[in-house]
C-alpha cells in the first residue's frame, strides 16, 4: 500500500495520495472490518452446525466427496461446494454481523410519499428485513438452507432485504475473501472434527458493534479418525 501511495506521488495525481494518518486509518478499518466480522460469521455457523447435526453430515459428505478427507480445499474444489455456501448464506442471514447500517440523507428526497430532510440519520436494519416473514416466509426465523437452493432471489420477495454485506457503492469490499475463508476454515473443521454444541452454552446474541454470543460459544470437537 505504500509502495503504490509512493508510486501516486512520484506520478502525476499528486492531489491523490495519501497522507500517513490517513493510510494508518485505512489499515486499521480493514483490521476491523475484516476479522471481527468473519469470526461472527464462523461462531454462529458453528452454532447452527452444532443444533443442525444432519446439515453437519450433509456437508461433511459434500466436503468429503468434492476434496476428500485430507486435502486443503483449492480454489475449484470451493467452487463446487454448494451446499457449504448456502449455509454460509443462511447463517449470514439469522445472524449478520453487521446487524445495521446507518446513513445520513445530504438533501431532502422524498420516499414514496415521505419527505425526508436533509440531515436525517437513517438505520438500515439489516437483522430485522433478514427474519421478516412478508420477505422469507412462515419459516423466515428457522434454520433453512433449502430455501437458498435457487439463489437469493428465489428465496426472498425483496431481494434487496438481503443485505448482510450491504448493497451499492459503498457495500463490502472484503465480501469475496470473506466468504471464501468461511468455506476453508469451514471445510478443513468438517474433514477433521464431529462438533455439538456444549451443555454450558447459553443463547443470548448481544452487539459490541458486531453481533457476539454474550455469553461465548462452547462447542465441543470430538476427532475424526480416519485410516
Ligand atoms: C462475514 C464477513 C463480513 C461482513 C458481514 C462484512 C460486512 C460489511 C458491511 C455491512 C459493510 C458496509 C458498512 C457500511 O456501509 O456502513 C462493510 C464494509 C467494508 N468491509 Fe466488510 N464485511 C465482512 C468482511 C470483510 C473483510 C474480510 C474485509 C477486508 C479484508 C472487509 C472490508 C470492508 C471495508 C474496507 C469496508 C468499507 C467499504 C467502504 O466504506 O467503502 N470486510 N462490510
């Protein structure tokens, strides 16, 4: 990054580069927006993998079937796991890390036939549009991978109600590597460990800015041994 900063100042868009301060805060938002997230999303994939034990069979026969019982995933093998994204999908969706997004409306606009002023600070709830069942269902609060067999636009009235990575200009630039070390970690666990969930664990999903487990996740790994 810095290298190619240098490289912007040597060149010709000096009025684009960098300074210090601003890259050190760039660094630290990637820092933030990049792990706290994608440990939400593994602990509660565990967590439904772990109450959900047929879907934990289901996709070790996937993982098993597509890249064996040794071999790290490679990129084509984690393309052909399809039933792993869509309990990625799911899980994002009962318990999106990013539970909301806030906006600031720059001039008045109208929606349908609001006003909203300029100024307005706007909340996106993301978790709430995630379990509504005028968009999912009867079931949209239950543990359905099924229902994403067809894509999200298949599983969802509104589609845009889908959001756990935002939409637009400004959604989530790590969403691709976030979802490909999801299926890695995900599928190398599966080759290896049977998990359920443990006797001490307590349901209680709370936000320190990310959605967290209040209370932690115990889960308890029993090894799969293999010839
Ligand atoms: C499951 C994992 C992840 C989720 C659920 C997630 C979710 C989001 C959401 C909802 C936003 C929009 C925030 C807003 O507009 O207010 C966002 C932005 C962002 N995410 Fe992610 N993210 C994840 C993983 C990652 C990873 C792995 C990286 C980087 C390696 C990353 C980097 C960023 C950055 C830099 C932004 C700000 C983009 C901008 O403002 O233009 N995220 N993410």
């Amino acid at each position: 990054m810095l290298a190619a900063n240098q490289g912007v100042i040597n060149g010709n868009a000096r009025g684009l580069s960098m300074g210090l301060d601003e890259l050190i805060d760039e660094c630290k938002t990637f820092f933030f927006a990049g792990h706290d997230t994608t440990a939400t999303l593994l602990t509660f994939m565990f967590l439904l993998l772990a109450t959900h034990r047929e879907w934990q069979e289901r996709l070790r026969e996937e993982v098993f079937e597509v890249c064996g019982n040794k071999h790290i995933p490679t990129a084509d093998s984690l393309n052909n796991m399809k039933l792993v994204s869509m309990v990625i999908y799911e899980a994002l969706r009962l318990y999106p890390p990013a539970i909301a997004l806030l906006r600031e409306t720059d001039t008045d606009m109208k929606l349908g036939n609001k006003l909203i002023p300029a100024g307005t600070a706007i909340i996106v709830p993301i978790i709430a549009w995630h379990q509504d069942e005028r968009f999912w269902g009867a079931d949209a609060k239950e543990f359905n991978p099924e229902r994403l067999a067809e894509g999200i636009t298949k599983a969802c009235k509104v589609p845009g109600a889908y959001l756990p990575f935002s939409l637009g200009p400004r959604n989530c630039i790590g969403q691709v590597f976030a979802t490909i070390e999801a299926k890695v970690v995900l599928a190398t666990i599966l080759q290896r460990y049977r998990f359920r969930i443990s006797s001490q664990y307590v349901h209680s999903p709370t936000v320190v800015l990310t959605l967290k487990p209040e209370f932690g996740m115990p889960i308890v790994f029993e090894e799969i041994l293999s010839a």
